[in-house]
C-alpha cells in the first residue's frame, strides 16, 4: 500500500490519534469518505442527491385500476 507497512501505518494512525483525539477522528474519516463519493459522483455525470430528491418528492398522478374483461 503505497510503500508503506504495517508499522507505518502504526504510527500514522497513533500521531492522527494523538493530534485529533478518539472523539474527532471517526467524524473526520466520515467527512472524508463523504468528500470522496460526492467526488466520484461529479466525475461520473450522476445527478445530485438534491436533484434526486425533488424528482422522487414530487407529487405523482394517481394510477387508475382498469378493469379488464377476461375472455
């Protein structure tokens, strides 16, 4: 993984640990994670979760039952 061993990341993860504290670094590794899809879905063309969700809120016309006759 990029050069680096067990070791490494060790000691990367216990720095991160001791700079932003237990309470903070779930809360970052979330932000990340969240800026890296909202990156990957500006790449890719697909449309907003906003934009989703006006689409999906709008009200939508009442299906009408047809009824049938059976032969």
């Amino acid at each position: 993984m990029f050069g680096m061993g067990i070791q490494e990341l060790v000691v990367l993860f216990l720095i991160l640990l001791l700079v932003f504290g237990g309470k903070k670094l779930p809360q970052l590794a979330r932000g990340i994670g969240q800026g890296i899809n909202e990156f990957r879905k500006g790449i890719s063309g697909a449309p907003a979760e906003e934009e989703q969700q006006q689409v999906t809120s709008e009200p939508q016309e009442p299906v009408k039952k047809s009824r049938s006759k059976k032969a």
